[in-house]
C-alpha cells in the first residue's frame, strides 16, 4: 500500500504518521491540526519539563485537581502495575527523576535522592478527580508516550482512516483493515545503527525501553524507587500488545519484575536483553531474534 508520511517533533520525540497515500488533501490538514490538539493538550496536562502543565501546577499545592477524560485508562493501568510491582511502577517518580538530574532543564547534575511517597498516603484518584495530600512532582513517562500514540490513533480510527502507522521514538502503533502485517526492526540497545531482530505486528503496538538513549553517569531514565538506582542488569525491552499504553507501561516494568509476575494479569509478547546478551522471549513472540 502506497503511503503518505507526516513528520515532526513533539514530546522531545521524532513523530512519524504513515496513512494512505489518496487521502484527500483537505482530510490531512484536518487530521494534521487535530492531532497536534490532542498531543499539545496531553503535553499541557503531563509534562513536567513545561511551567504551565498541570503536573507542574501539582508539584507546587496540594490539593484536588481536574485530569482531562482520557486520563481514566492511564491512572487506572498505574495503579494497577503500581500494586502489582510492589510500588516500582509509580506516577509518583518524578521528583526522584528530577534530584538525579533528568529536570527540567536536563541539567544531569545529580542531588541527594529521596524515596517517593506510598500512593496510599498521597494520592487519591477518583475519576476525573485527582487529590495530592502534599505538593509531589507526577510523572508518567513509563507509560504516556504508548497512551499519547494511542489517542493519535483513536483520531484517525474516528475519521475512518483505514490504514496507518504511528511511529514516536520508535514506539509504534499499527492498524490495517486488511491482512497486511508490518515488519519492525528491533534496535541494538547498544548500536542504533543496528538491529537485533524481526518483529511481525497486526494491528497492535510495539513499544521498547532501554537505558541507552538517556544516560548520565549512574543514571539512565528508569530509575527503581525502591532502592533510588537505575536498573543495570537489563539493556533493553520490548512488549507487543494491543495497545500503546499496555506495551510501553509494560515495557517499564520488565525493569522491575519478570515477565511471569506480568502475564499474570496482562496479555503480551516480550523480549528482554540482559546485560550479558543473554536475552529472555516469550513462546508467542511474532519474529526472530539475530542473537546466538
């Protein structure tokens, strides 16, 4: 299928959006302008590497505040990997983030680390109403970049596009209303230049994680508030699934659990590269590795 592609940068990320090369150029101004709104909203209400944002307005009063109603899936997903991670998968992240030095300035300058506060005794999220008992800096980068691809397919489900792929950083999510699979490269988490193997995907998202791309010395950007250090044993992960928000929240928390503890509760097919190049991939897992 012939395509057209639309490119540009958002969330610090590269976008790229494929859909059918006939689509009329009238319906990709609108799309073009509708998807920006739901990635400038999302931005606005999550980021806090901006002022304005609502997370940041968090980070400075408690209080009870309005999340927009799409925040339903993402908080719910949270606080289910929140409980089943024993607290590594938390929301609640984002000053550990910030004192190791990935602020909002990426000064990468590291201060003195504290353990985030328990969910129980912080937050109370009641949809669309969330209530902070203290000030706390949010963030739900394990997980929103896959929900933000998500919402960018749900505008062009809604305007009956038959055909697209949404590509942010890597993080993808494809849909066909025929039999056509697509084929995805997975990347050497230690040489972008390189792959490491084939996917196969079918109107489903694929979504990897790795400590290369955001490292500063101890540090890459998943940090285990558990014990305040970045996970080294593991180099990279990626999660098949039906959804964005499913396979990069998923794909967090293979950092912090095995893959057995998530398939408890969660449909998915994995890879997880360890340190050693040893690797872990499950029994359903659509492709090849290129590893011995």
């Amino acid at each position: 299928m012939q395509v057209t592609s639309y490119t540009f940068e958002a969330i610090g990320t590269h976008w790229q959006i494929d859909i059918p090369i006939e689509t009329a150029p009238q319906t990709r101004t609108f799309l073009t302008n509708e998807i920006m709104s739901v990635i400038n909203q999302f931005d606005k209400t999550y980021s806090r590497f901006r002022a304005d944002s609502l997370v940041m307005s968090m980070a400075q009063q408690a209080g009870t505040y309005q999340l927009p109603q799409n925040a339903l899936p993402l908080l719910t997903l949270y606080e289910t990997l929140y409980q089943l991670t024993e607290g590594a998968f938390t929301p609640l992240i984002g000053q550990v983030l910030a004192d190791a030095g990935y602020d909002e300035i990426y000064s990468l300058k590291p201060k003195k680390l504290t353990r985030p506060p328990a969910w129980k005794d912080i937050l109370t999220y009641t949809h669309p109403v969330i209530t902070l008992q203290k000030p706390a800096l949010l963030d739900i980068g394990g997980a929103g970049k896959g929900y933000l691809i998500d919402l960018v397919g749900d505008v062009l489900k809604k305007n009956a596009i038959p055909f697209f792929c949404v590509d942010a950083g890597g993080d993808i999510l494809y849909y066909t209303n025929n039999h056509e699979k697509l084929r995805v490269g997975l990347e050497h988490p230690a040489n972008a230049s390189q792959v490491i193997g084939i996917v196969e995907i079918f109107n489903q998202s694929i979504c990897a994680s790795a400590g290369n791309r955001r490292r500063w010395g101890k540090f890459h950007h998943i940090i285990d508030p558990r014990t305040l250090l970045s996970p080294q044993n593991i180099l990279g992960t990626w999660v098949i699934a039906e959804t964005g928000l499913l396979a990069d929240a998923l794909a967090t928390c293979l950092f912090f659990v095995s893959p057995k503890t998530l398939l408890k509760k969660f449909a998915f097919s994995y890879v997880v590269v360890y340190q050693d190049y040893t690797y872990d991939v499950s029994k359903d897992f659509p492709g090849e590795l290129f590893m011995k």
